[in-house]
C-alpha cells in the first residue's frame, strides 16, 4: 500500500469526493491498485516519482505513471518539483467533450 503523504478536503462545499491526494507508491503494483480504488474519491491525485536523474534504478517512471493513469481512465496535467530529487505529477478524470 502506498504512503499517502496528505489530502485536502473542499472548501467547505458539500462533497463526496475530497479535493486531492498526494501519495508515492513503491511499486507499479502500488500505483495501480491505489489508482483504481481511489479514483472517484479525488478531484485531483498527485503522484510522487523520483527524478531519473536521482534514482538508480528509478522505482515508477514518468511513462508508467502515464500509463497506468490512462488505463483508469485519468489524465496527466501538471507536473511539479518537490525537492531536487523527485516531482509530483497531477492526474485527474478525464472529462469525456459533449457531442
């Protein structure tokens, strides 16, 4: 089970789903389960990698995260450094255009 570093909640709006979490997975196998079972409980899930430069082997890459978020029918957004060795990257649902 991953590490959930923190979450926040709405502003104050009434809402079954809570605004957003931020986890780092150990394994790709982490990653998928939390990414199915939590998906419809976030807005936003912020998922925490190290840089390829920091990490030798690198546990989750870039491309996985991608990936994985796509099979869950989620998207990637935005990415952000959180020290000099890792980066959290957002996904969130993708929104299907009315026809």
């Amino acid at each position: 089970m991953p590490r959930i570093i923190g979450f926040r909640e709405g502003n104050g709006r009434i809402n079954s789903m809570c605004e957003s979490v931020t986890f780092e997975p150990k394994s790709l196998a982490d990653l998928n389960k939390f990414l199915e079972e939590n998906k419809g409980s976030y807005h936003e899930i912020w998922v925490i990698i190290t840089n390829k430069k920091s990490a030798n082997p690198q546990v989750i890459m870039f491309d996985q995260v991608v990936s994985e978020a796509k099979k869950q029918g989620l998207i990637d957004s935005r990415i952000k450094n959180v020290d000099e060795k890792r980066c959290m990257i957002r996904l969130t649902k993708r929104i299907k255009p009315k026809a």
